[in-house]
C-alpha cells in the first residue's frame, strides 16, 4: 500500500504490472497475494485503462483514510 500511495501522491498512474514487478519490496507472488488482500478489504480497487488491458490500482476512501492514519501514528 505505500508504494501505490507514493505513486499516487507524486500524480503518477500506478499500473498493477508495475507494482508486482517490485523485486526489491517482495516476489511478484507475494505482492499479487497483497493486492488481492487489499482489494478484499476494499483498501484499494483497480480500473480497466480505457484505450489498453492494463490494470491500474487506486486507494478507496477507505485505504486513503487509514494510510492518512498510519501516517499520523508514525509521525507521532
């Protein structure tokens, strides 16, 4: 969830490819197992690219909120 939410903070697309290709954070399988724990939890959702098959991964409401929360404790 940060590296999607740096992504979205520096106004960047964050491509679901181009998240689990992150080899320095964890394998692809791992990260794919995050995404699909995060999308349940309905911390972030995907949108279809209009003009491709690319996937792209956004924070919900939800996910922003408890990232702002994070955030907060760890500043603390």
């Amino acid at each position: 969830m940060n590296a999607l939410a740096i992504l979205l903070y520096d106004k960047k697309d964050a491509k679901v490819g181009d998240l689990i290709s992150l080899g320095h954070i964890a394998s692809p399988a791992t990260i794919h197992a995050a995404l699909k724990k995060l999308t349940h939890s309905e911390l972030i959702c995907f949108r279809n690219a209009v003009d491709s098959r690319a996937k792209y991964a956004e924070l919900t409401e939800l996910g922003l909120k408890r990232f702002n929360e994070l955030a907060k404790a760890i500043t603390k």
